[in-house]
C-alpha cells in the first residue's frame, strides 16, 4: 500500500509528479493555504506532509497526524513549523535551502533599486496621466553607485548582495552575529557594529532568519539611528521589522524610503497604513519567484518528502537527530 501524503497548495509539477508517482497523494487546491480544521483532518490520515510557508504545523497538528512520519516544508525558513515538536515525536523536517539563494538576492536588489529611484511612484504617476513634461525635480532618487550598503546578515543571500553591490562600486558593511573574515577578503565586504551599520548606510537590507533575537530587530530606535536618506529593504521574514514603527518613520521623514517583500501579517491588510505611503515600495512575497527557482524547490521539497517516507534522511533535514531515533 502506497504511503499517503498530503500537500497544502499546487505546487509546480516538476514536484507534484515525483509525489503522484510514489505516493497516494491528497492536494488543496485553493489559492490560499487549508483552513485549521481541513489541516487537522486531512494530517489524520497520511504518512507525510508537503506544507508551505504559511502553513502553521504545531504540536497539535502533529498529534492529529499519528502516523506521519515526515514533513516536507516548501521553502528555505521553517519558522512556521515548531521543528522541536517535530523532533520529540520522531517526524524528520525538511526544507529547500541553497536553491533560491541568488534569484533571492536579485529580488532584495531589484527592491532596492526600484525604492532608491522611486520606480514604482514614477509607473503610478504615468498610468494616472500626471506627467506632463520632463522636470528637473521630478522624481528625484538616490544613486547607488558609490554608495553605502549595510547588510545584517552575511550568511548565503547576503553574499550575493555584496556580490551585486560590488558591481555598482558600493561601500559594503555587514553585522552577524559570526564574523565572517573569509569573505571579507574575497567580496571587500567590512565587518562593523550594529550601531555603525545603521549610522552609516545609505541602504540597509535585511537578510537574517526570524527569531527571538532578531523579532522586531529593527524597531523606533534602530530607525531613528538611520540617516534621513536611508533606504530599509527587507526580503528576510517580516517581524524581524516593527511595522508600525516603519510606518511612522516613513510618514514622518525619520529615513526616506523601503522596499518591502515581507510583512508581520501576510497578505498586508488592505487597510494597513503602509499602504497609503508614495516612499514604500511593496511587492507580495515573491523573493523566489521565478519559473526555475519555484521548479527546483518543488523536486527539493518532493525529494526530500519521498526519502523521509522511505525511511531515509532527506537530502535537506533541519533535524536529522529525529531520524537517527529511528
């Protein structure tokens, strides 16, 4: 008898036949992720789990789920499933890292680009037929090149930030919590404090997992710390940024402007007052999002699934300590 499994969204084929082709596979075919109770009773009957980002898997959901034995999770974060929960019951957790490293990184610099020129405010002002003439205050941005780019994070994505920053000749600061002097020989990048990232850049973009050390990372403080011009871009996870605080900040002139891919409630309410700001540039999650990215996180995520169920390690384990239970 094939093992069950079930998957919370259409992902791309190039992942779903691997689960079809092994698998008695269930899929939700909504657009947005199952509703709670659907979660908890379709996990009752299967073996294994393909979740996304926005699916919440708990202690709960787990214990709903007595024979599952895998969860297969359709991104690089996992902050979404309680990996300790996981580990307790013997359910090995996989992820796809590694795979959307650099079409991430040109999403965060696209952002950047697009929020330092004002791309997005100049497509809105010309589709509105406000533009009438060539000015020379129209639109004013900020240059990149020569400029300053702070990076918290200098782990994968953030590598190849300083990679593309170093192509607009960009002065290069990061803080992590590890220091990182092999790449500071080999992509210039200077390593400094916190503080004097926030003083000195001109862009800051965010490239650290969500914890509780990094929940609200940059706040009413941090932001005050920023130069009047800075430019905030965010690609990481959105609590690591106080919303409200960024709304304020950007309201009020405390930093120029963002560029934003993540959110503390995802989709953005449509009311959130963020939405009425010209100097915020947003787009909806779409770090990964390209035809090859989005294929080749499908077959990590199939892969890694389909071992689990085997009774292998996956290829891509956040905690191969619940395997080696086995």
């Amino acid at each position: 008898m094939a093992d069950r499994v079930y998957v919370t969204r259409l992902i791309p084929e190039a992942g779903l036949e691997l689960v079809r082709q092994c698998c008695d596979t269930r899929v939700w075919e909504g657009e947005v992720p199952p509703p709670r109770e659907v979660m908890m009773r379709e996990v009752a009957e299967v073996d294994g789990l393909l979740a996304l980002l926005t699916d919440r898997i708990d202690a709960e959901v787990m214990d709903a789920g007595k024979r599952l034995r895998v969860i297969s999770n359709y991104a690089v974060g996992y902050d979404n499933i309680d990996v300790p929960a996981a580990t307790q019951r013997g359910i090995v957790v996989g992820n796809t890292p590694g795979v959307l490293t650099e079409t991430t990184a040109d999403l965060a610099f696209s952002l950047l680009m697009a929020a330092a020129r004002r791309i997005a405010e100049g497509d809105r002002y010309t589709r509105a037929g406000k533009w009438q003439t060539w000015g020379p205050k129209l639109f004013l941005g900020y240059d990149l090149h020569h400029a300053t780019l702070g990076l918290v994070g200098m782990g994968r994505i953030g590598s190849e930030m300083a990679k593309r920053a170093n192509g607009f000749d960009m002065r290069v600061l990061y803080y992590d919590p590890v220091r990182r002097q092999d790449l500071e020989g080999s992509l210039g990048v200077i390593y400094v404090s916190f503080d004097t990232l926030l003083r000195e850049s001109d862009f800051i973009s965010l490239h650290t997992p969500l914890t509780e050390q990094t929940r609200h990372l940059i706040g009413a403080p941090e932001l005050a710390k920023m130069k009047l011009t800075a430019i905030l871009v965010n690609s990481s996870r959105g609590p690591v940024v106080d919303q409200q605080a960024l709304y304020e900040a950007l309201r009020d002139g405390v930093i120029a402007g963002a560029g934003l891919d993540v959110f503390e409630v995802e989709p953005i309410p449509q009311d959130d007052p963020l939405l009425t700001l010209d100097n915020v540039t947003v787009v909806p999650h779409v770090g990964s999002a390209s035809h090859a990215t989005r294929d080749k996180m499908a077959r990590m995520a199939a892969e890694n699934l389909i071992a689990g169920l085997q009774g292998k390690l996956p290829p891509n384990c956040v905690n191969p300590e619940a395997w080696q239970q086995k």
